[in-house]
C-alpha cells in the first residue's frame, strides 16, 4: 500500500498502528518487522488524516479573538 485510498483502509491502518505499539519500545530495533510496520503505516495514517481531517491554521484575528474570548479581555473595535 502506498496510500490509503478510502476510509477504510483508514480505520484498518489506525487498527493495526494501534495493534503494533505496544510491540515496539525505544529498544527496538529499526530493523525489526514490527518496527518497520508501525513507521510506515504510521506516515500513511497521517498523510491521510492530514488530507482528510485537517482543520488548517487559524487566522491571526481568529486567535486574538480565542485569547479575548478565554481571558475576558474587552473586543477591541476594529
């Protein structure tokens, strides 16, 4: 697979990530099946989430207006 075509694959790639994380420690070698597994499906799962779920990058005024909104600051008058 060389990239993840629908949502299925998706969840199946999520599944399987999920499977193979607790077989691979900061001990295990790069060069172990499981190792190699996880890195790659890894990428796949977020160029796809990437794609497909991202959310994008605030705007400058979006994120005066959350700290204004959380910190009770008075809206200043644009």
């Amino acid at each position: 697979m060389t990239k993840i075509e629908n949502e299925q694959q998706y969840n199946w790639a999520v599944a399987r990530v999920e499977q193979l994380l607790p077989l691979v420690t900061d001990e295990t070698p790069r060069s172990d099946p499981h190792s190699i597994e996880l890195e790659l499906l890894s990428h796949l799962v977020a160029d796809y989430s990437d794609e497909h779920f991202s959310i994008g990058r605030p705007s400058a005024l979006s994120i005066i207006q959350e700290l204004v909104t959380t910190h009770g600051v008075p809206e200043p008058a644009f």
